[in-house]
C-alpha cells in the first residue's frame, strides 16, 4: 500500500510539489516562529533581570538614592551585597557614528562584577574609579567602529569628553546590548560629567536567600513610600518580559493558524483532484474485490506519504526560517539595536511542528478518501462527469447559509468577550479559533454568493473579453464546492491583510492624530518623567525671550497607583495653558466648569476612558490619587477619550500636582512659534543653545508626529511578510482548481477543438476562470476584511484600554487587488498550455 502510494504521488511531481508547499511552509513558519519568540523571551528575560543572574531585586527611585537609603538597604537582615548604578545619556561621537545618543551605565567598579558577569575578550577591568574609561561589548563596539584601548568622544552636560575603551566584552551576561547603544564607565566619573556627581538612581540588590525577595521587596516598598520608589524581583522581571512578549506571540499564532487552515484547504483540493483522475482506476480495484476501508486506507497512506516527505523538509526549512526572523524582528520591533545572541529551539516546538506536518494532510485528505471509498464499481468506471445544477432555494442551502453567519457572529461576539473578560493568556490561544470562525462562516457562505452572482458575472466577462466567455462562469460553477475552497483561500489572505494592515494603520494615524490635536505647539521638549522644574525654569524663561516664540507652557507629571494597584499617570496642567494649546476629546462633563473649579485650587480631576470603562467611575464620583504620606480625594469632573496615550491618565491643577508630591515637576514643555518663523532654525537654536542636553529630546511637532508613525510601522513589517505566505498558498491552490477543471473537461475540451475553437480561445476561457476566481476571492476579501479589522480595532481598544478612529489601509488594499489579479493570470498560464496541448481524437475517444 505504502509503494503504491509513493507511485500515486510522484506520477504527478508538479502537482505533488505544490500541494507538498503547504505543509513545508505551515512545519516551517510554526517551528520558525517559535524559535523567534523563545529566542527573544530569552533576551528580554536577560535584558529585564538586569543582564545578571546574581541580581534579586532591582530598586528604582524617582529621585536619587542618598548614602542613608544606602545604610538602610544594607541594614535589611538577608541582604548580602549592593550594586549601586546610574544611567546617563549622552551623544557619542565614533569612526561609524556621529552624534547618536548612546547610555552609559555608571557602575561601582568595586563590586558590581560581584553582581554582573564579565566576559572579557580583549582588555580588562577598570583601572581607577575616577578615569573616563569605557567597556563596551562587542556587538556595540563593531556597531560604532572602535576597538579596544580607541578614544571616543561623548557630548555631556559639561561639556565633550573624551573616553577610553580599556574593555571589550561578550555579547552575553552585562555584555548583552540594550535598546540603544550602551556601555560602562566608572559612576563617580560619569555622573561628574553628566552634572549630577556621585547620584544614581538604581541599586541590584542581592540576598542570601532569594525566597525572601518578596517580602524584602515589600519592606523596601513601606519604607520610601510607593510613589517613589519601585521594586522588581527576579520572577516579576520575568514576568515582564512575558507580558512584553505575549502581543507578538498573540499576533504570530493568529497568522500560523489562518497558514495551516489555508494549507489544509489546498491538500483537501489536490486529494479532490487525485480522486477525480483515478476513479476508474478505483472502479476497477473495488470490481475486483477492494473493499471500501482499503480504499480509505489508500488514499490515508498518500496523505501520511505526503505529510512525512513536507514534514522533514519543513523542519529543515524551519531552522532557516528562524535564523532568518530573528535579525529582523529584533532590528523591525521594540528590540532596536539589540542582537538576539540566543536560538532556542524546544522538543516540544519541535514535536508540534511536526505533529502538524503528519495531521494535516491526513484530515485533509479524509473526507477526499470516505467519498472515494462511496463510488459503486459501476458509477466509477463510467466516469461521466456532468454540470452541477444548484438550487440556492432549497432548504440545503439555506441551512448553509444560517450555518455561516453563526460562524461568522460566533467570532463577532467570541473575540469581545474574550477581549473583555478572559485572562490574556488564554486569550493568546483562543484568540487565533475564533478568527477560523470567522473564515470557516465565509468559506461556507463562499457557494451561495458565487452561485447567486455567476448570471452577473456571465455579463461582465462578454464585455471585459468582447467575445463569449460563458463557459468561464459556468465551469467555476460546475463544481462550486471545490471553486468556493479555492476562492475562500484567497478571501482569507485578503481579509487578513486588510486586518492586519487596518489595525496597524489606524494606531499610527490614530496616534499621529491624537499628537496633532493634542499639542498645538510648533516645538516639543520632552525631558524625563519626574523632572524637576528646577532644572529648567532658567531654560523656558530664555526659550520665552527667544527670537520668533510666541508662548511656552510645561506641564508635569507623577506615578502613582490606583484602587487596583496599577499605575496611573497623574499629570499637572494649568488651564490658561491648556485652553490656549491643549485639547480634550469630551465624553462626559462639563470642561468649562472643571477649568473654573481648577483655577479657584479646588481638588478636581479629568480622567481617561480607562477609569470609566474599567474601574467603573463616573462624574461626580471620587478618585483617592496616592500622594508622598497619604491619600488625596479628588472629584471626577470630566472623563475623556485619550485615545491612544495612556488611559490610566489623570490631569489635575499643576500646583496641587507639586504640593502633593513635594517637588515642582517638568517634564514636557511645548513652544509656540511665530506665523513667520522657521520652525527647524527655531527648534536647532533652543536645542543647541538653550537646552545643550542630550539626555531631552527637542523635536517640532512634525518630526514627533513622524516618529509616532515609524514606530508603528516598524510593528507591522514581519506580520505583512508572513502573510504574503497564505496569498502564496492561495495561488499554489488556484493552480490546482484549474489543472482539475482541464483534466476533467479534456473529453469537452477535444468536442470544442473539433468543432472550431481555436487554442486561443481555449485560452481564454481558462484565464477567464482564474480572473473571475480571482475578483471574486478580492471582491469577498475585501468585505471580510472590512469587517475583520473593525473587529480588530475593538479587540485593540478592550485589550489597551484606548480609542481608535479607523483608517484603512488603500495602498495594500490597491496593491492586494493588482497582486491577486496578476497572480491570477499567471496561476492560469500551466492549465491553459496543458488545455491547449490535448489531442483533439484522444480527448474525444476519453483516454
């Protein structure tokens, strides 16, 4: 049985080829994909601990840590080393790169090797605390072209210094690479030069007994209050990188599932067709004495033949595909700069992917084989093969239809709620079976509307062809079944396309929307949260008196924590400012009301959606907002649409703000221009001259607009290359839809040859049926995906607690339709060549 299915399948290698394609590429993307997110997982549960195994609890403070905080921290029964560290910003000048910001780690130099591993490949450790040395790791120091004991130049607060490279590190361990350009230098020396000597604002924390974390992380807590300072144990660092992690992990499953339906899909096609050619061959074998479980068994040993063969290329190809998604995911998303050094490959990944190579094609191929096993010796052997009548009025039909809008409803209603209600985690594996709903509802819909709309399409095609293209429609509907799977394979690549390209465009236009509104200003200064007004009130009074400035406010904000313990925003406005460049999006409230009631210092908040939608609150209720000894009650006077900025947001009167938490915070600060200033001369000018600190950011308001874009269309370049794989598979499976109709129609075919019809016109008619395929999977695509990405969008808002206006996306939308129509034609051009190459006595005699 095996031999004669190794037979079967290499009769035909071309077609065997490309239905073997599905399952190489479903092995392969879901073995690939997994290799990328445990490789990252491992670089961020790396980067997130701190690049130090010996790290317990990481201490963050708003301010800095004085030598006190020092003495209590190491006065905690249990703690047995410190690590202090500072983190400094600054532009780095080098042989590759030229002003590029860059972060430099102050260290303790006595001890931190006692918490970090040092890879050393040239050089050594520091040989003074008080020297401008560097140790950079290696990835970083071929990235900006130096090598060991070279001088590099940093831009600081002080002014430019130059350091010396002493140490060139692994990429491993403190050698792994950050989000930007990082290195290491002594912490007096650096923060000296930075203008803030001898502070830092972190401290690793190592115990003798790491089950004690949580309790010493708490106690640490109490003892600075919440609002300033933070504590991270080793296992909630995991857990970030986790959470960090489960988005892209959520969005690859989505796309491998639809993959592996869409592969399944082209099997069950060829398997129809490899049936179709054999069914004398099975009438003669049932006469004979085969029985109806050895067919199904015949054709099962074809399917296992098949999946063994795609199986262990696709592993193969898996492997590459990892190597491949690693460099560029980790340089297209939030990674940046950083390599992923790790390739994690798992027994379980691995046993998956190949448990899909085997399954898939044998339940592909099952219901092919039970109809076979169906055929009387009789039926088979005559071989008639006859247009399918259809009537879309029967009680069938219509069960069909009802069928497929619960399905599609099902994903409707399943998707919210599981957005909702459900733990993301489960979410992240339900999420991917209710978008098959979704697909399953049109693939089932698919035969209705071909059927109802073929009289339509038999108009359209005498027009667009200028010649008689009916049989185009009528052989699309002669087996409609095998034409909606066909078509519904390419309706899903559509749909998932559009949705996925929706969403993705519809946050970044959505977010440069909501920059435009939001800031009036020609110029945004952006320093670090917690900024202190100290810091740069001398700087916006000479930003006040510059040349072409026609208003500067600043606004500030503070961390604290809601009722349920996660963090909120709390920012500080003043209403002259805010009426003059600011902006809300009302939903419920009266703002002008609030603005009185702020000025006169009442204890009045605007929130975002978030307190609303998730915490449940209303105007009028109150808000407990955590200050530095107590709590402060605030009442809810107006909630808006923050779209998407943070929707944990709370604006309060910036004086009350500073009261609150005991230090006048800044750290935004926009400026408004003059109608005839030059902008970029404007923003150089205050960057340069006034601000002379790269650790803030001085933009206008259309290269931070811009920014927000790019960072959004960083996100969505993997997920649009390994959707071009499911229009792949679409294709392979119109290829095999017209093979099928040419080897059934050869005997018709040979009657249309004898009675005059040219081979151009067998041509045509052949293209004809992959165009109007084609159109119609766009024209159902495009409906689907539609109505995916609005659901899409309202998946994105319950999940992030945010409002987005949809923008779809027209140029893949324009680009999908060009796509699909060429690679339509181009499906046709193998079916209509072996169309045209039928003998004319042969096909009339059915050999």
């Amino acid at each position: 049985m095996v031999k004669l299915a190794f037979r079967n399948l290499f009769e035909h290698k071309v077609r065997t080829f490309l239905t073997g394609i599905g399952i190489v590429l479903a092995v392969a993307l879901v073995l690939g994909v997994d290799i990328l997110n445990r490789s990252m997982l491992g670089t961020l549960q790396d980067i997130y601990m701190g690049s130090g195994h010996k790290t317990d609890i990481i201490a963050i403070k708003s301010g800095d840590f004085t030598s006190n905080d020092i003495k209590y921290i190491k006065g905690i029964p249990n703690v047995s080393l410190l690590a202090p560290l500072s983190a400094c910003l600054v532009k780095l000048d080098s042989p590759l790169m030229s002003k590029v910001d860059a972060g430099v780690k102050g260290i303790d130099i006595k001890t931190d090797q006692k918490m970090r591993d040092y890879y050393f490949l040239e050089g050594g450790w520091f040989s003074s605390k008080y020297k401008r040395e560097l140790i950079i790791d290696k990835t970083t120091a071929s990235k900006i072209g130096v090598s060991c004991y070279d001088n590099v130049r940093l831009s600081t607060r002080t002014g430019d210094k130059i350091y010396k490279v002493i140490g060139i590190i692994e990429p491993r361990g403190a050698g792994l690479p950050s989000w930007i350009i990082e290195m290491y230098a002594p912490l007096e020396t650096i923060t000296a030069d930075s203008g803030f000597a001898n502070c830092f604002n972190r401290i690793d924390i190592a115990l003798d007994d790491e089950e004690m974390a949580m309790s010493i992380s708490e106690e640490i807590k109490k003892h600075f209050t919440d609002t300033d300072i933070e504590t991270q144990t080793l296992v909630e660092r995991q857990q970030m990188a986790n959470r960090t992690m489960s988005n892209i992990r959520m969005g690859f499953n989505v796309v491998l599932s639809v993959i592996i339906f869409a592969g399944c899909m082209l099997i069950y096609n060829t398997f129809c067709l490899i049936i179709n050619e054999r069914i004398q061959l099975i009438g003669m074998l049932k006469a004979i004495g085969m029985g109806k479980y050895q067919t199904i068994k015949m054709i099962l040993c074809e399917g296992i033949v098949l999946g063994l063969v795609g199986t262990f290329f696709g592993v193969l190809l898996g492997l590459g595909i990892g190597k491949i998604l690693i460099p560029l995911v980790s340089k297209i998303s939030r990674l940046g700069s950083i390599d992923v050094e790790y390739f994690i490959i798992s027994p379980k990944s691995v046993i998956t992917s190949v448990a899909i190579g085997l399954i898939t094609p044998l339940i592909s191929c099952l219901l092919p084989a039970y109809k076979a096993s169906k055929y009387s010796p009789i039926q088979a052997l005559k071989n008639n093969t006859t247009y399918t009548n259809l009537n879309y009025n029967s009680k069938n039909e219509k069960k069909k239809f009802f069928i497929g809008l619960i399905f599609i409803l099902t994903f409707f209603l399943g998707s919210e709620v599981l957005t909702k209600f459900l733990d993301s985690k489960i979410s992240t594996v339900i999420m991917p079976l209710m978008i098959l709903f979704m697909f399953m509802g049109f693939i089932i819909l698919s035969p209705l509307i071909i059927g109802n709309i073929s009289t339509a399409f038999e108009i359209i095609m005498k027009k667009c062809f200028k010649i008689n293209q009916i049989l185009s429609v009528r052989n699309i509907t002669r087996n409609i079944n095998r034409t909606a799977i066909t078509t519904s394979v390419i309706i899903i690549g559509i749909a998932m396309s559009i949705g996925l390209n929706g969403l993705f465009n519809s946050i970044k236009e959505s977010s440069a929307k909501e920059v435009e509104k939001s800031f009036k200003s020609d110029i945004i200064i952006r320093t670090s949260q917690g900024s202190s007004i100290e810091d740069f009130e001398n700087k916006i009074n000479l930003i006040k008196k510059t040349q072409g400035v026609n208003y500067v406010y600043y606004t500030g904000s503070a961390w604290s924590k809601d009722k349920n313990n996660d963090s909120q925003l709390i920012t500080g406005i003043k209403v002259p400012d805010q009426i003059k460049m600011g902006y809300f999006d009302i939903l419920s409230g009266d703002l002008n009301e609030t603005y009185i009631k702020m000025n006169e210092r009442e204890k009045v908040a605007i929130v975002g959606q978030y307190y609303s939608k998730n915490l449940g609150y209303k105007t009028g209720d109150i808000l407990n907002i955590k200050g530095i000894s107590k709590e402060y009650p605030f009442v809810i006077t107006t909630i808006v649409n923050t779209s998407v900025q943070n929707g944990n947001i709370v604006y309060i009167d910036r004086d009350i703000l500073d009261s609150i938490y005991s230090q006048k915070h800044c750290d935004f600060i926009g400026v408004k221009a003059n109608a005839d200033t030059d902008i970029s001369a404007l923003r150089e000018k205050i960057d340069k001259t006034i601000i002379k600190d790269s650790s803030i950011i001085v933009s206008t308001a259309h290269e931070y607009k811009e920014m927000v874009r790019n960072e959004t269309l960083k996100a969505t370049t993997i997920f649009s290359s390994i959707n071009i794989i499911i229009i792949i598979i679409a294709l392979f499976g119109l290829v095999n839809t017209l093979l099928m109709g040419v080897l059934e129609r050869k005997h018709e075919i040979g009657i249309l040859r004898s009675i005059g019809s040219s081979k151009k016109q067998i041509k045509n008619t052949i293209l004809g049926e992959s165009m109007l395929i084609g159109v119609l999977g766009t024209v159902i695509g495009f409906i689907a995906g539609i109505s995916f990405v609005m659901e899409l969008k309202t998946c994105m808002e319950n999940i992030s607690n945010v409002s987005l206006s949809l923008y779809l996306p027209y140029k893949s939308i324009y680009t999908l339709l060009i796509l699909t129509l060429l690679g339509s034609f181009v499906a046709s051009i193998f079916p209509f060549r072996m169309a045209v190459k039928v003998g004319i006595i042969d096909a009339i005699k059915g050999e």
